[in-house]
C-alpha cells in the first residue's frame, strides 16, 4: 500500500472528528464498559476512538495522559471477539496494564523478557488458543521474525501503538525501533492501525501517520486541559528543602520526584530519607530487581516518594499519585505535559510542581549535543530539541495562566478567564519589592566585572562574599560590592537566571557560559522599564476543585477503605489502585452504600469486582457506620 499524499495528509490532519453525545455509543459497548469496568458514560473521544477500532479503519487518537487512551484499544476486541496486538514501550506499563485487566475478568498478557519459559508457553498457548483479547508486546520483540509468524499464524489482524511519538524523529522522546512498525503493513497488509499518544504537535502528527501509512485515518484529538491538575511554577533556590516542604503537603501520598540525572535522584532520595520520607530513587543505572521491587512498593502503597530520571521514566500507571514534581526543567513541554499527567489519573485533584532555574538549560542543552552525537543524529534534530527546550523555558518563567499556555501551545483554544487551579490564577506569586532596583544592581556588577565570569561569581560580589575569586579580581573594592548582602547567595543567582530568562541580560554558549548585556540592559539601567522578580510563595491556596472532590466524603472511612485496599493488593500481588481507584473509594466513603445492589452503582465497581470484593468492602463500611451510627444509602449515586 502507497503512502498518503502530502495534500491527502493535509485535509485529513486538519479535519477533527468531535463526539457528539453518550447516544451514539454502540449499545454493546455500554453493556461491556459497566459490566466490566463499571463506568456508565465514556469520556470525550473515547466512543469515537473504540468505534474506529470496531469498524476497522485506521485511527490516530491523541489523548493527553489521564484522558482514557487505553480504554480505546482495549473495548473493540472485547466486543468483536478478536485478538489484538498493543505495542508498548515499557515492561512495566504492560505488567501494570495486564494487571489491572485481569482484575476486571478481561483475558489479556504481555510477553516481555522478565517472563519463565513456561509462562512464556503458556501465553502462547492461550493467544492460538483464541483465549486471549489483548496482547501486550515490545517493539524490538515484536519485529523478529519468529514473533511475525507467530502473530500470524494466530490470526491477529489489528495493531494498536500506543505511545506513538516514539515513532517520530520531531517528538518529545524519539526512539528508533518504532520507526520498523511500518514494515507491519508489509507482513500484515489487512490489518488495520492505531496509533495511541498523550502528546503530539501537528508536524508530530503527520510524521505518525507517514511512518505508519496509516490508511484515511480517523483523526481524534482531545482536550489537552487537565482541570484537575494544580499547576504552580517557582523558582529554584534551595531545591531540597523546597522539594520537601512540597512533599510535606502531601503526608503519606503518592508523589514522583523528576530529576535530570541518576546522581540528582540518588541524592534527593538520600536527603528525603534523612527527613524521615519513604523515599527511593529509581533510574536505569539501578538493575531490573531493583526497579521492579520499587516500582510494586510504590504501586501498593509501601513507598509513598519515587525520585526519577525524566529521561528513563517512570512506567508505571498508578492512577492516585497525588503530586508530581520537577526538581528540574524538563527539556520540552510535551515532556512536561506527559510527565504532569502521571498525576490525578483518576480525575481528582493533583499538584504540579516545577522548580526551576536558568542553569537547568545550560544542563540541558550540554545533553542534547552529547545525546545527538552518540546516536550520530543530524543536527536538525539537535536543533528541533532545543527549539523545544526554550518554548519550555518561556512556559516556566512568564507569568501566564498555566493551564492557558499549555492548552495553546497544543493548538487549541482556552475559553476561560480563569482557571482556578494555577500559581498566576490562585494570586500566590510573590513578586519582590522594587524589582527594577534590584535588577539594576545585577546588571551593574555585569558591567563592572567587565562581563567575563558567570552567575555564581556575580552573586558572591553583589552578596558581599570574600570568595578566593572576589579577592583575587579585587572585585571586593567594586562599588556594587555587598549591594545586595542582605540575600543568601542562591537567591541572588535565581534573580540573576530570571533577568537571562526574562531577555534583560544574556549568556555567552559553552561549557563555562558567561553573562553579558544586551540592548535591553541599558533600559533598565536608564530605568526606562519596568522589571518583574519573582520569589517562591510561601503559601498555597486550596481550590475549589479539590473541596468539590472531597465534599460529603467521610474522610475516616475513606482511610479505613484505603487500608483495605492496600491488604488486599498485598494478598492478590497486584498495585493498590487495581483493586479500586480513589476515586471509586471516595464515591464509596460518600455514599456507603447498604448492600451489593447500591454498590453496584459505584464509579468504578464492575461484575467481577463487585464478586471478588463487594463483600469485604461492605463489611468495612457496615462496621464503621454502625460504630459511628451513621446512616448507609446517603445519596443516589450515579
């Protein structure tokens, strides 16, 4: 089969296919989605994403993370009554997925290197056997020949992608071994496609399609917002104790801690440890043993703190993390949209926190070369990263509705004054006193030091220090000497990193970057403008969301449920949310229901579930209401 058409590409990436209402869902399909999954209504695009899958045409669906992806790949076999392939680039992902299918009563697996021999027979068994719906499988395994025939001779006809920018040399996390999935259609010319992705711009897009040829494809392409997330960007001063303070917000919660590299997560780990936070780090240089053994403490509620590397990643689908944290700036928006929306999967609300500083793209921008250099990639593609790299450093340090950047910068329109849910919109953003003052004096000491040392040498003078380097450049006699001594040293290079940011002053490239002026310093000095400095807040407001979400929930109860759920994952081996998400517990400690038939009702409780655990879970709920003589049945529910 040809490749589409440029122009083909073009009218029909650009043409959006919207839901238009619950109605139009195949009735089969709403059977099978409350029978086992017990949800009663879909989330936007998702009906129009499985009835692609249904009718056999090619999809591309773009669904930021938390939007309900997988539920897209993962209904049409169930009703069609077939086989089909998901591609996935992570073990832990497929584990974690698998898990939870078969807690619903769905036949699903995955085949990956961590599996025995038997078991691996086993699976293979069941996939020709016809048994098996869903089958999970790696890029690199799947593309060996052995694999094909197998595939085959069992009669698979469909593929789904998921975390399908990997396949694009313009994306945020590109990765070679996508880029042989079009030899698929070699292999498999009936079978039909699709590509499954939280994050992806219109050039990434397009790529998708091209690499994939994917056939007239059905174009999907949610709302990128995420009005459940917090979001709040501060700058970096003292990183872990403001990484600690943040975590102290959310005792005993789920919470992932980016750093850029191995040596970063160890450290913070340590330091979280010392503060008597469950912590671990969690990178590639740990062995597989490790991270598995992390990863299942975190997933059932042993560990409540993960510190990983943003470029590994974290694999792991547990829907009630209930912070996420950027001890660094992460190389690209699409990173941080995806990396962000590890949190309050299961539509609660969820804080975002980005720490960050100028010297996070001097970091970044050393990496990017030394990456592009080990893959002997073109140098389009180094300059397309850190193209992405400064968008992100623009989204970090303007002071602009969050939620309105992010959902801009992905093509869409914000149609809200405010969003209520963002450091700029909650008023917590501290700008300091006579910011153009302070400025003044920063660009000053870079011409008085005839611009030729970097930041940390321009706050030891402007801070007063006596630093072998000060004394020796008898930069101690400077008349900007101490001028701003009452401020701590990291604070000085914060406000130094913010003018860079801000375009008031620049930096040369290179290993040891300096800073100089620019056209822009000499309004300053002339005071010809007016500068903004910000500091970090020491204060957060709660939204309304969050009040919303825990309105008429009896938090007691919802903890005794918790820890009910943490014993039986335990027992069943399997991550605490796979048993049942916060939000299903918290519909439960709201409307503690009397029997199986009101649980039923429940978000969240299908069939199996409601046999395999309806009965411990009533018996918690009977015993608290009757010690604490509350009432049962509170509310309909829905």
């Amino acid at each position: 089969m040809a490749t589409p058409s440029r122009s083909t590409l073009a009218t029909t990436l650009d043409t959006y296919e919207t839901a238009k209402n619950q109605s139009r869902l195949n009735p089969t399909v709403q059977t099978v989605i409350k029978d086992v999954w017990g949800f009663s209504t879909l989330r936007p695009m998702q009906a129009e994403a499985i009835e692609a899958g249904l009718s056999n045409r090619d999809s591309l669906v773009v669904l930021p993370t938390g939007g309900g992806k997988s539920l897209c790949y993962q209904v049409p076999p169930l009703v069609a009554n077939r086989l089909d392939v998901v591609v996935s680039p992570l073990i832990s992902l497929m584990k974690d997925q698998v898990d939870a299918l078969q807690s619903n009563g769905y036949p699903a697996a995955a085949i990956y290197s961590g599996l025995s021999n038997d078991e691996r027979a086993t699976i293979e068994q069941q996939t020709r056997a016809g048994e098996l719906k869903l089958l999970f499988v790696a890029p690199e395994r799947l593309m060996s020949a052995s694999f094909l025939n197998f595939l085959k001779s069992s009669g698979v006809a469909n593929f789904a992608i998921d975390e399908a920018h990997c396949i694009s040399h313009w994306g945020h996390d590109f990765r070679p071994e996508y880029r042989r999935l079009a030899e698929l259609r070699k292999r498999f010319p009936h079978a039909t496609f699709h590509a499954f992705t939280a994050t992806a711009s219109k050039q990434v897009r397009h790529d998708i399609v091209e690499q994939l040829q994917l056939r007239n494809p059905c174009l999907l392409v949610g709302n990128f917002d995420r009005p459940n997330l917090v979001y709040r960007m501060v700058p970096r001063v003292d990183n872990n104790q403001q990484i600690l303070e943040i975590i102290r917000r959310h005792d005993h919660e789920a919470v992932i801690v980016y750093c850029i590299s191995r040596k970063d997560t160890e450290h913070l780990a340590d330091f979280l440890r010392l503060n008597r936070i469950k912590a671990k780090a969690y990178h590639a240089g740990k062995t597989a043993a490790e991270r598995r053994r992390f990863q299942d403490a975190f997933a059932r509620e042993r560990l409540d703190v993960i510190t990983a590397t943003v470029a590994f990643g974290m694999g792991i689908d547990r829907s009630n993390v209930r912070c996420v944290i950027h001890a660094a700036m992460p190389k690209s928006i699409e990173h941080y949209q995806q990396e962000t929306g590890r949190a309050g999967r299961d539509g609660l609300e969820a804080e975002c926190v980005l720490l960050y500083s100028q010297s996070d793209i001097v970091r970044w921008e050393r990496l990017i070369a030394m990456s592009a250099e080990e893959a002997d990639r073109p140098e389009a593609v180094i300059t397309a990263a850190n193209a992405l790299l400064k968008k992100m450093q623009r989204l970090a340090s303007n002071a602009t509705c969050r939620h309105r950047a992010l959902v801009e910068y992905f093509g869409q329109q914000y149609n809200h004054s405010s969003c209520d849910a963002c450091d700029v919109c909650l008023r917590e953003i501290d700008v300091i006193n006579d910011s153009t003052t302070v400025a003044q004096k920063i660009i000053s000491c870079v011409a008085r030091v005839d611009q030729r040392f970097g930041v940390g040498h321009i706050a030891d003078v402007l801070i007063g220090s006596s630093s072998e380097s000060v004394i020796r450049n008898g930069h101690d006699s400077l008349s900007v000497y101490g001028l701003l001594a009452p401020m701590s040293k990291k604070e000085v290079v914060n406000l130094t990193h913010q003018l860079i940011d801000q375009n008031w002053l620049s930096r040369t490239t290179g290993d040891q970057p300096v800073v100089v002026l620019n056209e822009r310093s000499a309004q300053v000095l002339r005071r010809e403008c007016e500068v903004k400095l910000v500091k970090p807040a020491h204060r957060t407001k709660r939204t309304r969301h969050d009040a919303e979400s825990w309105e008429g929930v009896d938090r007691d109860l919802f903890e005794e449920l918790r820890a009910v759920r943490r014993e039986i994952a335990e027992e069943h081996a399997v991550p605490a949310f796979v048993i049942f998400s916060d939000a299903t517990l918290r519909d439960l400690a709201r409307h503690r229901p009397s029997s199986l038939n009101s649980m039923r009702r429940i978000y969240g409780i299908g069939a199996r579930k409601l046999e395999n655990f309806g009965d411990l879970f009533l018996q918690v709920i009977f015993d608290f209401c009757e010690k604490h003589r509350l009432g049962m049945d509170t509310a309909p529910t829905n």
